[in-house]
C-alpha cells in the first residue's frame, strides 16, 4: 500500500501546483489520474494551445505549462499513479483515508485534494457497430505505450492536436500511418498541421480528407476499418485504429463518495480551506464550486495554496507554524528552523 501525506487526485495545472505548496511545508504527496500522463486537459486535448492569464507568462503554450510544473516540483519528489481512476474511498479509525483505484492500488492518506479539473475524462467514441469487441484487439483511445506501435500500421482519426500530434510522433514508429479527418480543415496548431502536410510529401504520413471510419472488420483482432470517402467506400488495412475525438468530462465514482454535488461540482467551503462537506477531503480547481467561483488555472492555484496550509494544522493540531517567503528564504530554506526564520519576513499562524 502506498502512504502519503495528501493523495492528490488529478495531474492537471491545480494538482501539481499542490505538490509545491505542500512540499515547502514538508509534506509529501502522491498523484493519482487516470490519464496515462500529467497535464490533465493540457496535455490531453491542447498542449500546443497558448494560455495568456498565467503570472509572469505574455503567453505560454499549456504543454509548456505543464512541463514547467513538473520542474518545479521535481525536487519534492512526488508519487505518480497514472492510467489508472479513484474507485473508491475508506476513512479508518486513525482518521486517514484510504483510496483504491479501479486497477485494485491502494493509497493511504492524511488528506484527499481532488484536482480533477471537470472531474474524470473519458474518451468520446465513435459511434461503430462491433466498437466493443476490438477494444484492447486493435483499437486504443490512448497513446500510453508508443513502442506498442513500432513497425505496426496504424489509422488514426480526428482533427485536433492530438491526432496531428501523435500522427507525427508515430510516423517514425510505425510502418504505416493514415490520418483520417471527416473535413479538409484541421483544429490543431497551425504548426502541427504544416508538419502532417510535410510528412504527407515525404510519404510518411498518409492523409485522408474528407473521410470517415465507418466500419471494422477483424476476426479475433481489428484487421480492416471500412472508409466513406467522398460518397464511396473502401477498406484499409490495419493492425491499430486510434480515434481521438476528445474527452467527455465525467465525476465518475467520485461522485458517489457522500460529497456534496451541485452541477456535477462538488461544493466546498470557500470561506477558509476548500474543504468538502467531509472534513480532510478538499476540492480545489475547476472540479469545486462556490459562491463566486471561476473555472481558472490561477483560482485554481490559490486554492491550492491555502489548502495545503489546511492539511499542514490537521496533521499539526497546535503547532505553530512560521510563514516564510521564497524571495527570502528560498525553496530549500523551508525547515522551520528558529534560525532561519529570523532572518525572513515572517507572519506567524497559529
């Protein structure tokens, strides 16, 4: 079983940020998400999207973001569970909580932030006749293991970044790779979509536009999809078909936790510490709801902070607690040490 301070569920902007915070209070923290990486929607449905309302950032593009969190919280060592989604919840008699995933790991913790942004993110399928029978036969909605690709031929539909995206990362992996759009204009970066149109020239990168999978055929694994393209049809061969259209936004079982629900947000406590209607769970970023909320990755951020200070006089009852800045005593300066708290600017909570 994994132990921890403050399990965080959900690896996107909010959730990383609560690693930093809560590691320049010494406490430790392990993420749980069930995407296959860390970024949340960031990584998932926009990376290469600039963002222009993070501090000190005119603009950042969100993959950048969220390679920048990671930096920064990298010396705090974190715990990453990932691929995997909260299934359910224990409290024990200690007062810690006990999360298990839908893979059966196990994760005991102090306090619970969910992070989730809009709660769990489930691929949007297309709508086949035999879709479910060639899941894990040849059909993935994810990209988790790219060498599971290597020299395999690989059909890819969709029109955002992640299609274009991983269209070009898996031209140099697969042996065959065919991007299908239902229309001639792509929502990507525009820098995405000149590189598909370059390998497309080059020969490793077969597009066809407009066009629509609408059929497969395979008997124990996916071996052919079936293509309309331009009112005909035809069928490719294929070992792998990856349809990226997106993720549905979904609290999941999280939802069935006992928290307070409004509008598919859990309701929290905004006057003090984000905390849910079950003391030592909190709800921090978009995945909460108040009085005056906004969905923003900033709010998000200060949500986080003052969390952390939560979860620091829950497992602290009492104790003092020296406020200091990282303008003065930097990041690993955080001891609590009498000595180095005199020299910073200091505001004590008790």
């Amino acid at each position: 079983m994994i132990q921890t301070d403050i399990l965080i569920i959900g690896a996107g902007p909010t959730g990383l940020f609560t690693v930093f915070e809560a590691g320049l209070l010494k406490l430790k923290c392990h993420i749980l998400d069930a995407l296959p990486q860390p970024g949340g929607q960031l990584a998932e449905l926009y990376p290469k999207k600039p963002i222009f309302d993070i501090p000190g950032f005119p603009e950042v593009l969100a993959g950048d973001l969220v390679d920048n969190l990671m930096e920064q919280i990298k010396q705090f060592q974190p715990g990453f569970t990932l691929g995997e989604r909260a299934e359910t919840i224990d409290k024990q008699e200690d007062g810690t909580f006990i999360v298990t995933s839908d893979k059966g790991t196990q994760i005991q913790a102090h306090a619970v932030a969910i992070a989730g942004g809009l709660g769990s993110f489930e691929p949007r399928k297309p709508l086949l006749e035999h879709l479910n029978f060639y899941e894990d036969k040849g059909i993935e909605y994810f990209v988790r293991d790219p060498e599971k690709f290597r020299n395999k031929r690989v059909v890819i539909a969709g029109g955002g970044d992640s299609a274009l995206d991983w269209s070009i990362f898996l031209s140099n992996v697969a042996s065959e790779v065919t991007l299908v759009h239902r229309r001639n204009e792509f929502r990507g970066a525009l820098d995405s979509v000149e590189k598909v149109q370059e390998l497309k020239d080059l020969g490793k990168i077969k597009l066809i536009t407009p066009a629509e999978v609408i059929g497969l055929k395979g008997a124990e694994h996916l071996e052919e999809i079936v293509l309309e393209e331009n009112a005909a049809r035809r069928t490719i061969q294929t070992d792998y078909f990856i349809p990226l259209f997106g993720l549905t936004p979904k609290l999941g079982p999280i939802a069935n936790w006992g928290l307070e629900i409004e509008k598919n947000a859990i309701k929290v406590d905004n006057s003090l510490d984000y905390q849910t209607n079950i003391p030592g769970i909190y709800a921090i970023g978009d995945v909460n709801t108040y009085p005056g909320k906004l969905k923003l990755i900033l709010c998000g951020f200060h949500e986080a902070t003052l969390m952390c200070q939560s979860v620091y006089q829950r497992m602290n009852p009492g104790k003092k607690y020296v406020l200091k800045y990282t303008t003065v005593s930097g990041v690993d300066g955080f001891d609590g040490s009498r000595k180095e708290a005199e020299k910073a600017i200091v505001k004590s909570i008790v």
